[in-house]
C-alpha cells in the first residue's frame, strides 16, 4: 500500500507539471502568431498603393472573405493598425513649403525654376520675332496719315491757290489706334530682350533689335503728324534725295536730276504701241486672280476691289487691292502683276512661312528701298514698264526734294502741272509728298525717294554678287521683308533652321542665267567711257538729219 501511495503521488506531480508546462507552450506560440501577423501587416501596408482621398471609400472585402480568429482569445487578427513609419528627415519641411500635400507622404517634387524651361536658339529668336510681329500689329502708317476727300473738295474750290487745311489738329482727330508712349516703351523693351537674351554680338539678334527700334521710331514719327519732328523722323526711317550711294559720291538727287533729261527727251510716241486704260477695276481683278492662281499655286492669293485705297493698287500680305472705279490697260495689268504679285505678296509668304524668323513677313522702314525698288527693277527686267510710268517714279525724287528745299504743298502741285499731269494726278502726286508733313514746305514725307533709291541699289547688288561668284545671295532678297546688309546673315542660317529658303521667286531668279550674262555685260558697260561713246554715236546720228 505503501508502495501505491508513493506511485500516485509520482503520477499527480508529474500531472502537474505538464499542466503547468502546456499553458506556457500555447502563451508561447500565440506571441509567435501575433508578430508575425504584426510583420505581414507591415508589409502589406508596405505594398499597397497611396491612400485614397477621404472622399473616396474603402473597397469592402468580398463577403465570402471573413478575417481569421485566434485560436484561444477569437479576436480579428490585424484588427489594431500598426504603428505608422516614421517620417524621412526633409519631408516635413517640404510639408511647411508646400510642395506636398500636408496630409501625404508623397516623394518631394522640385520647384519650377525661376528661369523656366531650357530653351533653344531657334526658340527664343522665334519668341522674340513674335513679340515684335505682335507689337506692330496695330501701326498702319499710310491710313495714319490719309487725307479725307474734303481736303481736295476744299482746294479745289479755292481754285488750287490756298494751301490744304491740314496741321497737327487735323491729325489729332484721326485715333492712331494706340497710344505712341506706351507703344515705344513696349518696342524698347524688346529691344533689350534681345540684346539680353541673345548678346549684342549676335548678328540675328542685331536685325531684330534694329527692327524693333524702328517700330519704335514709326511710333514717335505718327505721334508728330503735322510737325517738321514728324518729317525728322521720316527723314531718319526712309531716307533723304540728299543721301548718297555707296560710292559715297553720287547723291540720290543727282540721280533724279540726270533722269529727269533723259525721260524728258523720250518721245513716247516712238516707242510702239499705246496701251489705253480701259479695262474697269472688276475685269482687272478677275484677270490677276487668274494669273495669281497659277502662279502662287495652292496658296490662295486674292484681288478685291476696294474704295479705301488711294493709289489705284496696294498689296498685302496675301491679297491685292484694286481701287473702285479705277481704269487700267493691259499694261497695267503686266505691272500689277509682278509689282505686287511677284515681289510685294511673295515676299510677305515668303516671310510667313518662317517658323522661327517671323519678322520677315513683315516690313519696316529699313526694308522699304529694297522692297519698293526691287518690284520697280522687276517691271524693267521684264520689259513691262514704260518710260511715262519711269517719269512719275522719278518725278517724286524731284518733288521730296523740292519740298525738303522749302517747296509749299501749292508750289509743288504747281510743278507737277508744267510736267503734263493733269489736275486730279498733280493733287494726288503732290499729297503723296505731304502727307504727315507740313503743307508750309520743309518737311515732307519722303518714303516716295524710295522707288528710284532702291532701283538702283538693287542693281549693284545683284551685279555685285555675281561678279564676285555669290549668286547663292540672290534669291534672299525674296526671303521676306530685307534690307541688303540683311542678306548675308540670312542665307547663313539655313542650314540650322533659322531661316526657311524662299519658295516664290519671279523665274528671271528661279533660273540666274539670263541676269547673268546681263550684268555681266553691264559691268563692262560702266568700265567704258560713257559720254566719249555717247558723243561718238551723237556725231553718227546727225547724219540722219
């Protein structure tokens, strides 16, 4: 008995062990299962995209999904959110600068530099060449200085002997659309753009901030219509018949003078057939919308009639006016169509189609002797021209400079009378002259000097450069709206892209053959004595009797 009493007390003890012992073992695992939930919630977290707003709800779980109980306790494991990560060092403070959303931990992001995006050469010369595109937008310097019909009404009921009533008061009441302080200050600034963003040095940057400060001058020329500043000005933008050429010798006034003998002694009757102004405006306008269709191809070039326009043509930038009740012959026609066709309306495409130098489509003074007088050499080169039509273009040479010499708006349509105008052609040649002027005399406006200037630079330029082999210049001067030192900068920067070449060029210049052998000869025709050979076949004609 003894024996089994000390065998049951063996037996209860060690009963109680293990009871003690199985607790401690499931305590044990169940901290084991609650960790690694802990390390699978992290994880997942971890692993999950951002947090939705607050606005957005949870997506509920699927209801056959049901959360995993404890063995013992039968709580959702999970069910108490683990402690958040600590944040990096520097979010918070790009939480207090505001680039990230205070209540996200989103990566940082960068400011914006204060310099913006990176740009290229190309891009910035594009930006700046719009600027001034835009800022001129609003400057029309002929309808600025346009007489109304009353001012011929009246001068003609004082019998052409009391000079037009037109002075600064008269202009004032003609809105010039801006207002010239604020629009000479915007120019300016541009100017400075480019000189900051491009560099004094840059010859691109050179053309534009030259345009842009004769913007600048236009601007202070129309704010003093009806003063001699305005004629100052006009002086400064266009040019004088007082100038000279490049020899540094002969004065655009010699020019005018020596033409004037020759022109004058033309017997016009001699020359061939006469051309009759009979064709009405509308028929002019159907037959160059037909040549111009075929020669602008699928860029559509359009002739309007319109009863604004003083002169009995002006072109655009895609379109040709012809003046309402105006009358042309055949002549004409031939002008019109490469005076403002070939040259005018091509060169402004020709500009437009730049897409970084834009400033070519548009023309400011610099570029008006190159323009004009190269739609002027146009008609000669085509043999389109004629000598009456040479006259009227070098009699406003001679009546700028009349005028400059002191010349009053009555002595000047006077002189056009004596030279076989009749009174309606004096009165509009004459107005040509002062407009924006002073009536009184001294201070015309004399962008007419222009035409004749530009003729004969033209010329030399185009001689020039084929007697030095570099006819690969020639075609540039149809690239837009360019002034001569223009030319060379511009043909250097096709290769880079800044500047497109010019896709319509009259076909004396798509093909140079025929103006090469012109110049070339005409080269060797200035080198001979000219007055020894004149006087030479004087002597041979007098035998004619």
């Amino acid at each position: 008995m003894g024996e089994r009493a000390a065998a049951g007390e063996i037996e209860r003890r060690k009963g109680k062990d293990e009871g003690d012992v199985k607790p401690e073992r499931e305590s044990s695992a169940r901290m084991d299962r609650d960790v690694k939930a802990e390390r699978e919630a992290k994880a997942e977290k971890s692993e999950r995209p951002d947090k939705p707003e607050k606005s957005e709800k949870p997506e509920k779980p699927e209801k056959s999904e049901k959360p995993e109980k404890s063995e013992k306790s039968g709580s959702t494991r999970g069910s108490v959110p683990p402690p958040a990560p600590s944040e990096p060092r520097g979010l918070k403070s790009d939480r207090a600068s505001g680039s990230l959303p205070p209540e996200e931990g989103h990566p940082s992001i960068p400011p914006l530099p204060a310099a913006g995006p990176w740009r290229s050469y190309k891009e910035i010369v594009a930006q700046l060449a719009g600027r001034i595109v835009d800022a001129q937008r609003p400057i029309r310097v002929l309808q600025a200085v346009r007489w109304d019909n009353s001012v011929e009404e009246q001068f003609r009921k004082a019998k052409f002997r009391e000079l037009p009533k037109v002075d600064s008061d008269y202009y004032a009441k003609s809105d010039l659309g801006f207002n010239p302080q604020d629009q000479s200050a915007i120019f300016e600034e541009i100017a400075r753009d480019v000189d900051r963003e491009l560099g004094e040095a840059d010859a691109i940057g050179n053309i534009l901030s030259r345009t842009a400060l004769e913007y600048r001058d236009v601007v202070r020329m129309l704010g003093a219509r009806g003063t001699p500043v305005f004629y100052a000005y006009s002086r400064k933008l266009y040019g004088s018949p007082k100038d000279k050429f490049p020899d540094g010798k002969t004065s655009l006034r010699d020019l005018g003078h020596v033409l004037y003998e020759i022109l004058t002694n033309i017997d016009d009757s001699l020359l061939g057939m006469r051309y009759e102004r009979n064709i009405s405006a509308e028929d002019a306008a159907a037959e160059l919308n037909e040549r111009f269709s075929r020669y602008f191809d699928d860029c559509a070039v359009r002739v309007e009639i319109d009863d604004t326009i003083l002169s009995d043509a002006a072109a655009g930038s895609d379109y040709v006016k012809v003046r309402t009740g105006a009358k042309f012959s055949a002549r004409d026609i031939d002008i019109l169509e490469v005076h403002e066709g070939w040259v005018h309306v091509a060169t402004s495409l020709n500009g437009q189609a730049q897409a970084v130098a834009k400033w070519l489509s548009k023309g400011p003074p610099r570029t008006t002797t190159v323009q004009e007088g190269l739609a002027a050499l146009c008609e000669i080169f085509t043999f389109r021209t004629y000598p009456r039509r040479a006259r009227r273009l070098n009699d406003r040479v001679v009546a700028v400079d009349k005028a400059e010499d002191g010349a009053n708006f009555i002595e000047v349509f006077e002189w056009f009378r004596t030279e076989g105008y009749d009174e309606e052609e004096c009165f509009h040649n004459t107005r040509r002259i002062f407009r924006g002027g002073v009536v009184e005399g001294g201070a015309p406006f004399t962008k007419d000097a222009c035409y004749c200037k530009g003729i004969v630079l033209n010329y030399s330029f185009i001689r020039s450069a084929i007697q030095h082999n570099r006819v690969d210049l020639i075609p540039f001067l149809f690239v837009g709206k360019v002034a001569h030192e223009d030319v060379p900068v511009l043909a250097r920067r096709v290769n880079d892209g800044v500047v497109k070449p010019p896709r319509y060029l009259p076909p004396m210049f798509r093909d140079l053959n025929g103006l090469a052998i012109w110049m070339a000869y005409s080269t060797f025709f200035t080198r001979l004595g000219g007055d020894a050979i004149s006087d030479y076949y004087a002597k041979l004609f007098a035998r004619a009797g």
